[in-house]
C-alpha cells in the first residue's frame, strides 16, 4: 500500500467531511496528490475502469495526464486554493470522449497551508445516452442515499451531529443529532447570530468565535474541545470541527460536526483527580511515580523520582525512555527488560525489578521498579505503563552481608524476600535442589518448584509473621515423581526498622540417608524372603563349611533335613572328583583374589544319587574385612544335563542318519544359496565330492539352466513379480510355505537325474538363516510310468476284444434261446394239454427270461461307452415284483420269504438289465446265507435321501464280520463263509453296475444277525 493511499484511509477515518465529498463526488472514482511531490499520487481503481482501462496495468505505467484532453491539462493540474467544480474529458481506451465532472478539494495543515488535494469524479450523462443509463445512475444515487442513511445511523450510536453555514444565504443547518445535544426539539430553527450564545462564555466562547474567523477569512479548518450550555442550562462537553468551503477565492459555506463528549470528558476529569489522589499519597511515601507511552516512548516523571538519583526534574529536562535507559546500569538492563517484555507478552501481569541506577554523586544506589500495562492499542500492542520507584539501597546492604554470609556457608541456605523470591543461596543448597544451571536470584521459589502445596506456603507466610518452625525430617514429591527428604528450618530476617524482611530457610537433604535406612530394611526382609521362598537352594556357610543355615529347596534337592544337612559340611555331601577344585576357588575367594566363584559340580544326595548343580559362591566381610560367612546358591541342573546328552545323541543320530541317506540327497544352504551341507547321498547321486561343493557352489550348479527359467518365468507371471536365479528354488519357503516338484539334476559328469525335490526354509528363532533341499531320485519311478503306460495300451486292446467277445456271446445266446422257444411252441402246438402244466409254464417263463436277458445284455454292450446317456426312468417297484417271480420257486425251496414294501409311485434313473441283475443277486444272496436257526426273510423297502433313492435289502442271515471284510467286501473272487456256491464275483459285478449308474452301496452287517445292503440310485422326480 502506498503512503498516500494508506493516509488516505486515516485521513478517512477522522475526518467526516472526506467521508460526505465521497459519497457525494467520487462516485466514479477518487485521486489523492501530493503537491509536493508531484508525480506522486494515488488513483482509485474505479477510475480507470470508468474511461475503459484496466487498473492493474494503469496503476504501474501510465498517468492520467497523458489520456486527458489537451485542452484540460492545465486545469486539472492547478492547485486549488478551495474547492473547485469543474469538467473534464478524458480518452476512453475503446475510442471516443468520456466527459468527467472533477471536483477537487485541497487538504491543509494546521497552518493552513494546502499540501495534499483530493478529487473526486463522476460521469456525465450526454442527451445521447440511453435510459438505461439514466437508470444506472439513478441506482448510484440510491446507493449513496443507503450509504448515507448508514452514516446517519452510525453518527447517532457515536452521538455525532452535522451542520452546515450558508454565508450567501446567511442560513444556518442542525441535523438532528445537533438539535439533540443542545436539546433542542426537532423543529427548533437555529440563528446564525444567536447560535454562538450556545458556548460558555469565556474561553470556550472566545475560541470558537476566532477559530470560525479564520476559517472564514482563510480557509483554516479547526477541531476543539469546548464545553456549552443547552437550552436546558445544562453544561455538556462538546468537540466541534469546522471546514472551508470556497468559490473564486470567497468562503461560500462552512460545515463541520458536533460530537457530544461529555461522557468521555467526565472520565477523564475522574480519572485525572483519582490520578491526583494517588500521587499524593505516593509523595507520602517518598515514592517516584513514571508513565510511559510505549509506543512513542514519552515519559513522565514526578520530583521524586528525579530527587531519588539527586536531580530536579529541570535538570534532566528533555526527559524520554532514553533518559532512564542512560542511567540505568548496563549489567541491570538486560534483566529488566527481558521482565518488561514479558509484561508486553502478556505472560505476567505486572513488572517488577531490581536495579542499579547512577546517582548525580557519580554512585550507583538500588531502585525496586514496579508497574503496570494500564492500557492497549487496537492491535493488542502495550500503550501505557504507569509504575513507582523505591530507594532500598540501604535495604541492599543489610541484605548483601546476609548474602555473603550464606553464600560462603556450607549447609544448604537460602535467603528470600517477603514475596518468596530468592535473594541468596550457597552452592550446597542449589546442589541440593538441582538448581547449578538456573538463573534464581529474583525468582520467585514456587515457580521454581511449583508442586510446593499450600501446607509449605501456610509456613512460609507464618514466617513472614515473625514464627519459626523446623522439623528433623519431612518427605517431598518433587515436580519429577522423584522423592526427596529434608531436615529443615525456617526463621524470618528484619530489615533496620524491625520489619520482616524476608525468610531464611536451612535444609538438610537427608534423602540418601532415608534411602540407606530403606534399603537395609527392604534387602534384609527381600534376603530373608528371597533365602526362605527361592526356587534354587541358598545356604550360609563358616569358614569351615560348615551349614550355618540352609532353605527348604536345597533340603529337598538332597533329600536331607534340615537338622540332618546342618549337621555336616558341604565337603561331605561334595563328589569325591570335584572337592580340590572347589576348596581352590574358596581358598582364593577368602585371600580375597576375587569376589565370587562360579562352577558346575556334583553333590551326592542323601540316597546316594548323584546330581548335577551349578555352584555361586560369594563372602561377606566384617569391618575389619575378616570372613563371616559364606553365601551360596545352588541350581539342580541334572534334568538339563540330561537334555544336553540326549540332544548330542539326537545330533549325532541326525548326523547319522544324514551321512547314511546314501540315496538320498541332502543339500543344505545359507541364505544367499552358499551350499553348507552335502551328505553322502548328494556325493552317490551327483558324483561330486564334499570338498568340491561346500561354501564354494550353489544349487545352480546341479541344474538344468532351461528348468530354472522356465520356473523362473512361471513364478513371476504367477506372483506378477520378478523371480530369478536361486529365488526359484526358495520363494515358497520364503512365504512359509514348501515346494515339492519334479527337477533334473545334472551329475559331474554330464547325465541328467531326475529327482523330486522338496525345498523347506530353516530357521533360527523364527528368522530365516538358511534353506534345506532334499531330493529323491525317481528314474524308477519314471520308468514303472512308462510301463503303466504301456499296460494302458494292453488293456485298452484287451477291452476291445471282450466287447467283440461280448458281440459273439450275445449273438450265439440270441441264437440258441430262439431255438428254445421255437421248440416250447411246436410243444404246445403239438401237445396243447401241455400248456396248463406248471413246469410247462415255468419253462416258458425262464425261456422268456433269457430272451429279455439277452436283449438287455446286448443293450449294455451297444452302451458301454455310452451309460449316463442311456439311463431310463424305471419303476422300481415293478422291477422287484419281476425279480421275485424269477426265483419264487428258489425261495419256495430255501424256505424264505420275501417282502416287497417299495412305493409303487417311485421311480429311479438306471438301466433295465443293470437294475434287474442287481437286484436279482442281492435277493439271491439273501436267500443263500440264510440261517437254519430262525425263519428266513428278505425285507425290501426304500427311502429318499437328496437326490437318491436308497434301496434297504435286509435279511436276517448269517451276516458278515465287517471288521475283518470290510475292506475286501466287493473284491473280485474275495469270498466270506464256506458256502460251496460262493465265487466272489457277484458283488464285485454289481458294485461296479451300481457306480456304473451313478450311485453307490453301503453295508450294514452282524455275524448271526443278518445283513442290510442299502443302494443308491439317482431319484427321478414326477
């Protein structure tokens, strides 16, 4: 911002008349010049934009001079005496003229001499505009009437009225507020001969009649303070500021505002008299008084002061903050004004300070300064600070030969003043309280240690009474946690006039003390409850080894007594083979060549086995540093030497068991893939010798390049990563995981293994620190596929031929059962009779069997390759009928009778001969191993279970031992009782049918109680 746009705004701020020409004026745009400096002025942006440029560029290149009419120049660069109303035409950027009503008013100084001038333009309406226009003027207007109306309002809250003189017309104008400080009712007309009657008579009067004369006559503009009588009599203080209004150098109007300060004024006078009232008991008390304006460094001193340091107020005349700071000693100057500044910062409410200060004698004497910030600017910057000054000088000096003399004692002391701030303390007192680095003097102890609680300051206070206290031993909380403890005593000191002056307080930190006196306690009952309670043996031996005391622990470990233990000496109950090196280590603990012994050793117990124990042994000495006793500990450690033996045999057998793998290959590696273990099998497999490989070569070396980037390939396409090299073999086991897969190892001498191999990580506390490979080889394995393969082959040619097989034996069977039948017919033609003969019957019954029983066999052959697409809905009900007709006369025989409880509604997905040869040899089953010893049956009935149909065929037998032919049930010619007829093909034959068709068969069986076979069959829903 610019010097003098920026006094533009103040000038703005405290003058309402620039605020009216404006609103009224400037409308399109303001300028401020400095006619001093006359390239120097400030332009608003409205302006510019009025005559069409943009502001931005205009304010930094260009003057109004070189775009305004020739013609005009010069009028617009006069200095107007008063104010001046005129035309101006300017170029607008767009082309053409653009006609601008000027209106300037010259700004003077309290001389009456114009320096600055503001102008103020508004455009100018031609006959050719456009009513719209007229209508954007007419909208300005609107808005400074807004403007205005605000104004009024604001002029209302402040009490500030308005009034105008018109000398041509010999008129005088109150606004409303005018009127109202004079109380005067709103229809009163004021008089321009009368109204001067309104000042009190005497100097107020007198200076407004001669100030609103030289305004007149010389354009003088004025701002009083002037107290008046209203029409009620009452005296009201009033500020009144008046402004020139000239045309052709003659005074044509004067307008100003009236402000009604009564208020503020009475303030003042208050606060002037109260300030009168305390100066004069601060005369009483020989104190100087100072104000400071911070802000211009004014000061204002009383006599006092000036007496105080051997001057009169004249003598030091001009007086400033500079006065002060050229007497104040240097050294004093830093700490009172880091103390002022924290009074400037807010952080303490009130100053106050020591210091040396230069008396007219050439001595230094001591001032105690105290004061206060009483008032701020509008920023929150310190504005004004009123203060006193005492002498102490001689108040310094008793306290300087305290000072001294607790400086130089040895105990912890310290001195304070009545406000418990430090004046001296001695070097054993700051050791005390940490306080080696810290500036104290003049600190107040509370801020200090501000976790003192109100007990101690009751105490402090007391003291300042006159009372003292002292205790032996008092315990502190410090601000720390940390726990302090003092032996202390408080006593007042007295100034020469037998007032307290302050307090002095011994202490005596006996801290280490308590905590020796602590320590002992706490170690004697934690020894005593640590030897009783521990999990180790602890024992208190004489110089002889004899047991002193011993605890329950070792008593056990050994299986003694206590009475019995402390009846011998620890060289009884020490193996015979570890005793000398013992009694050397004790010899040397007692000649005092070291302070403590460590040693594993065997003890014998009481029942003759041996332990193993790890021995410490340490003395304690009296004060004449003679042996008392000795303490030992004593760990059992037998279960873990046990452990030590078993885990080096348990190496020892890996390590076997490693180097004997002769087929096996073994490689271990560190984490960068250096190979670290290469067995015996690695050296057989590979042909490489131990030496040849270990921490020389990787894995790398034994495999085929082509494999590794092919894995390598894989994996980072898998894991969208990049794996190569050695990272192939260990990414798995890097996630935590292993890798099993098939490899080629390539041997020293150039052939190719394969092997399957299994990577795993090693680790080591949960971190990876190497990576174990064991590879099998599998070239046989390799080779029984090839033969598998082969065999597949065989089996396939073999399948062919059963299904030409199955072509001629169902050819030949369709052949020889047509002959069959052809003869049972010329029979019944021949013999007709015979046709109601049962056996007849029966015959023609079987031979129909067989020709259907062909028909499906030939089905199943033509759908061996074809099943699922082949399956029918059948009726399973009606299958069971047919299948019991077929072998009621084997039933008749055997003596069975069989039940038929399927739901005739249930249908099931199968194919008709499957179907009916299952059921068919399970029903014949159920009748072969029947039993003699109750009446037969077979039970047949069905459930739904899912997508199946379960077929339940229970009989009540002589059942199976499921627990010795479970495994063998359905197996080709696997038979379970010595029945003559049993083959051991039809349950293998109808397990494969059952699965053939999608289902399965489950057994339920007990030796001599019968057996249930449940069929599953897919379920044909209606």
């Amino acid at each position: 911002m610019s010097y003098l746009k920026k006094e533009f705004y103040e000038l703005l701020k405290t003058d309402i008349s620039i605020f009216d020409f404006i609103q009224e004026w400037g409308s399109d745009g303001i300028s401020y010049r400095d006619i001093e400096q006359k390239e120097k002025e400030w332009i608003s942006s409205k302006f510019w934009s009025t005559i069409g440029y943009d502001p931005q560029e205009m304010s930094n290149n260009t003057s109004w001079q070189n775009i305004i009419h020739p013609e005009d120049l010069k009028k617009a660069s006069a200095v107007p005496v008063n104010e001046v109303d005129t035309i101006l035409r300017f170029n607008h950027k767009m082309g053409g003229i653009t006609s601008l009503r000027y209106r300037a008013m010259p700004i003077k100084d309290n001389e009456g001499n114009t320096f600055r001038i503001l102008s103020g333009h508004t455009k100018i309406s031609h006959q050719e505009e456009s009513h719209e226009q007229v209508a954007v003027l007419k909208e300005k207007t609107g808005s400074r009437i807004k403007a205005k109306e605000f104004l009024e309002k604001c002029n209302q809250a402040a009490r500030i009225g308005y009034w105008e003189v018109d000398l041509l017309n010999q008129n005088l104008y109150w606004s409303d507020m005018t009127k109202e400080i004079h109380e005067a009712p709103q229809n009163y007309e004021p008089d321009l001969d009368t109204a001067i009657n309104f000042y009190k008579e005497g100097e107020y009067r007198d200076l407004i009649t001669t100030s609103f004369g030289l305004t007149v006559s010389k354009g003088i503009p004025y701002d009083h303070e002037l107290q008046i009588k209203t029409l009620n009599g009452n005296t009201r203080w009033v500020r009144s500021i008046g402004q020139a209004v000239f045309s052709e150098d003659v005074c044509t109007r004067i307008y100003g505002t009236f402000q009604d300060i009564t208020l503020f004024k009475e303030a003042n006078l208050q606060l002037t008299q109260e300030k009168e009232k305390l100066l004069s008991v601060l005369e009483g008390t020989n104190a100087g008084t100072w104000e400071w304006n911070i802000q211009t460094g004014e000061t204002s001193y009383n006599e006092l002061w000036a007496n105080i340091i051997g001057y009169s107020l004249n003598e030091l005349k001009p007086i400033s903050i500079q006065t002060w700071i050229d007497l104040v000693h240097p050294d004093d100057l830093i700490l009172s004004n880091e103390k002022l500044k924290d009074c400037f910062d807010k952080k303490t409410e009130y100053y106050h300070s020591e210091y040396r200060i230069k008396h007219k004698n050439g001595h230094w004497i001591w001032i105690l300064d105290k004061g206060k910030i009483i008032s701020w600017t509008d920023d929150d910057k310190p504005l004004m600070m009123f203060g006193t000054q005492y002498d102490i000088t001689e108040q310094k000096k008793i306290i300087d030969r305290n000072i001294v003399f607790i400086e130089e004692t040895p105990t912890a002391i310290a001195m304070f003043d009545t406000k418990m701030c430090y004046l001296a303390s001695s070097e054993k007192w700051k050791v005390d309280y940490s306080l080696e680095d810290k500036v104290i003097i003049g600190t107040s102890h509370y801020d200090l240690f501000p976790e003192i609680g109100e007990e101690w300051k009751q105490i402090h206070e007391k003291c300042l009474k006159g009372v003292t206290d002292k205790r032996d031993e008092d315990k502190f909380v410090r601000k720390d946690g940390r726990i302090q403890w003092l032996e202390w005593e408080i006593k007042p000191w007295y100034n020469d006039n037998g007032t307290v002056g302050g307090i002095i307080m011994y202490t005596a930190d006996i801290t280490a003390r308590k905590k020796t006196e602590e320590q002992l306690r706490i170690s004697e009952a934690a020894f005593r409850g640590n030897f009783e309670n521990a999990a180790i043996g602890m024992a208190l031996l004489d110089e002889k080894g004899k047991w002193l005391k011993v605890n329950h622990t070792l008593c056990t470990m050994l299986g003694f007594s206590e009475e019995e233990l402390m009846n011998q000496t620890f060289q009884d109950i020490t193996h015979p083979a570890d005793l000398e090196a013992d009694l050397k280590l004790l010899e040397e603990l007692v000649k005092g060549n070291r302070s403590f012994y460590h040693m594993e050793k065997r003890y014998i117990c009481k029942n003759g086995r041996i332990i193993n124990i790890i021995l410490a042994a340490s003395l304690v000495r009296n004060e004449n540093n003679e042996p008392l006793y000795f303490i030992s500990q004593i760990i059992d450690i037998t279960p873990q030497k046990k452990a030590e033996q078993e885990l080096a045999d348990t190496i020892s057998k890996i390590q076997g068991l490693i180097e004997s793998s002769t087929q096996v290959s073994i490689i271990e590696t560190d984490i960068n893939g250096i190979i670290t273990t290469f067995n015996k099998g690695s050296e057989n497999l590979l042909g490489y010798k131990k030496e040849e490989i270990l921490f020389h070569q990787t894995p790398l070396l034994i495999h085929l390049k082509k494999e590794i980037e092919t894995r390598a390939n894989e994996l980072s396409i898998e894991h969208n990563e990049t794996v190569e090299g050695f990272d192939v073999f260990t990414h798995a086991a890097n996630k935590g995981d292993y890798d099993t897969r098939e490899w080629t190892y390539v041997k020293k001498d150039g052939t190719e293994l394969p092997v399957q191999l299994t990577v795993t990580a090693v680790k080591t506390d949960g971190n990876i620190t190497g990576y174990l490979g064991i590879a099998v080889d599998i070239s046989y394995i390799k080779k029984t596929e090839k033969e598998i393969q082969s065999l597949l082959h065989v089996t396939k040619d073999q399948n062919e031929r059963l299904k030409n097989f199955a072509h001629i034996v169902s050819h030949n069977l369709r052949s020889h059962s047509g002959n069959i039948t052809m003869m049972l017919d010329l029979l019944a033609f021949e013999h007709p009779e015979l046709s109601e003969n049962e056996f007849i019957q029966l015959l023609n019954t079987a031979s129909n069997n067989l020709k259907e029983t062909i028909t499906h066999l030939n089905e199943v052959v033509l759908m061996n390759n074809s099943i699922a697409e082949n399956l029918q809905n059948l009726r399973l009900y009606e299958f069971m009928e047919n299948t019991i007709r077929n072998i009621s006369t084997i039933a008749a025989e055997a003596d069975v009778t069989i039940y038929n409880h399927i739901d005739p509604t249930i249908s099931i997905q199968a194919i008709p001969a499957y179907l009916e040869s299952i059921l068919l040899n399970f029903i014949t089953n159920g009748i072969k191993y029947r039993t003699a010893e109750r009446e037969s049956f077979v039970k047949v009935y069905c459930t739904i279970t899912d997508d199946y149909v379960v077929v339940h065929i229970e009989d009540n037998g002589i059942g199976i031992n499921m627990k010795k032919n479970r495994g063998k049930l359905f197996g080709m010619y696997k038979t379970f009782h010595t029945n003559e007829d049993a083959r051991g093909i039809g349950l293998f034959i109808t397990k494969n049918q059952v699965e053939a068709i999608g289902g399965k068969i489950e057994v339920e069986s007990e030796e001599n109680k019968g057996t249930t076979f449940k069929t599953y069959f897919k379920y044909e829903k209606d």
